[in-house]
C-alpha cells in the first residue's frame, strides 16, 4: 500500500477531516448532503446551513458575525464576504450594514400575469400568506408622456393621475409602483384619497366601471435609483426587477400604465399564458413620467 506524505492510506481522513470537523473543531462539511469540496467559501456556506439547521433559525434571526464565521470555519474573511454573498444572492441570508447578517424569509412568489390586485398576483401554495400594507406616497394631476399617451390611447393634450404608492408584505417595504391613470376615465379620484390604501382595481371597479381583463408586461433587471432604493430599503449595488404593464377592461380600452419596482433578492417571478395582442410600446429608455 502507498501512503500519503502523512503517513496515511490515500484517501483516508486526516487529523482535520476526522469526524467531519475542521482543526477548529466546529465546521462539519457536506451539510445539506452537499459533497466536499476544496473551495473556502464553500465551507462557510455549509457552517451557516449548519448554524441554521441546528439552532433552527427562522427568518429575521441574527447569524454570527464576519469573524466569528471567519474563526468557526478557518478561513479569511475576504472568504466570508465571498460566501454570504452567494448565499444572498440565492435569497437565503440577508445584510444590513451596521447591524449583521439574518437569515431571510423565503423568497416570495410573484404571478404577474395574474390580472387584479398586488395580492392577488403574489402566489400562495407553500408559502405562508403574506400581510400587505399600502403607504400612499402621492397622487398628482398633469401632462403624461408621449409614450404613455401612446399606450393609453388618448390625445397628446389629455390630463391623466400618477399615483405613487409603497407596499409592505409584514411589515417590510416590498413594492414600489405607479398608475398613471386618464382623468377622463376617473375624474374624481383626487376625492377618493382616503380609499388609495385598498385595492386601487376594486375602486376602480366599483366607480368607473373599469374591470382588469388583459395586461401586457415588460420586465427588466436594473438598478434603482437613489430614491427607490431608500424607499425599498434596499443595500447599496441591489438590484431590483421593473414590471412595466397596461391593463386594459373586456373591451380593450386601456386604463392604467403601471411600474412596479421588486426587490430582486425578495421575489421570484411565475409566468404562463399566451400573447394574442400587443398594445405596449418595446421598453427601454421610454418616458413614463406624468409632469
């Protein structure tokens, strides 16, 4: 038989591999029934699968911080930033500077190609029911675009509403979107204020007659802008997902152009169903503001 420079079988576990632990006695590799591999931000991948597995963390729990990782895993911690990256990027652990790193609330499921309200688009199955909030940042009156008056088909002069609203899913600021809406079609709706927390297409709805039967979407990965990302609370270099749509009623008059702004570590998008129609200019660097 020939041994290794160690004295041992090839093969065999050395004095650091014996047992699964590492010469600091707290890293056990393969977590997860991942095999082992040579890469050192792998390893700090498995220890905090492990730290969360056993202590049986949940979403919003606290993880050890950079050196201590660093300590438990025997690596740098240029090679503890390397792993929690690649752990926030697959939505499982989430940073906040100044405060420490969290295991996340799984991913939420996002339909939109649902029509109807936020809520209505946000999948169920196995994820738990989430608690939607709605903080109502503006409405204002004005001159929409060339590209909205495109897609809404109404005259280069027409007025429409821009209404600005944020949306927390339990409590965490989820959603950031616009609907710009013809005055034409809804002319008192700066009265109806008080009522742009609820489900703005059951409003519209109930007082203009305006049922969501079709949408089309554009979506694209960006980044957001300063004001975006301190609404979305979101860490420097995030990302966010940009859902642009019409919806338009059973007889094809469109009624609102929305944007609607995802944290792109929160969410993961559902699609199904078939193009017969296509009312929406290409996306890009098209004006979609109200002034």
């Amino acid at each position: 038989m020939v041994l290794d420079p160690g004295g041992r079988p090839p093969g065999s576990p050395g004095p650091d591999e014996a047992g699964g632990r590492s010469r600091r006695g707290n890293w056990r590799p393969g977590v997860g029934g991942r095999p082992r591999t040579s890469l050192l931000y792998e390893r700090v991948v498995d220890l905090v699968e492990q730290i969360i597995a056993d202590q049986e963390l949940g979403p919003g729990d606290m993880l050890p911080s950079y050196t201590e990782l660093a300590d438990r895993a025997g690596v740098s911690l240029i090679t503890v930033r390397r792993a929690l990256d690649e752990l926030e990027r697959a939505g499982r652990v989430r940073r906040h500077q100044g405060l420490g790193t969290f295991v996340a609330r799984p991913r939420i499921v996002a339909e939109p190609t649902r029509t109807g309200s936020l809520l209505a688009t946000l999948a169920t199955g196995d994820q738990p029911a989430a608690r939607l909030q709605t903080r109502v940042l503006g409405l204002q009156r004005g001159q929409p675009s060339a590209d909205l008056c495109q897609a809404l088909r109404i005259p280069r002069d027409s007025e429409a509403w821009q209404l600005r609203r944020l949306r927390l899913l339990d409590g965490q600021p989820a959603v950031l979107e616009s609907s710009v809406i013809p005055v034409a079609l809804a002319p008192e709706l700066e009265a109806m204020v008080g009522r742009l927390a609820g489900s703005l297409y059951d409003l519209l709805a109930a007082e203009y007659g305006l049922v969501d039967s079709y949408e089309e979407q554009y979506l694209e990965v960006l980044a957001p802008t300063q004001e975006e990302a301190r609404l979305l609370e979101l860490r420097a270099r995030a990302q966010v997902v940009r859902i642009r749509g019409l919806s338009a009623d059973e007889t094809g008059l469109p009624f609102d152009c929305f944007e609607q702004l995802y944290p792109a570590h929160q969410f993961v998008f559902a699609f199904s169903g078939s193009a017969t129609r296509q009312l929406l200019p290409a996306p890009g660097n098209r004006d979609w503001e109200v002034r």
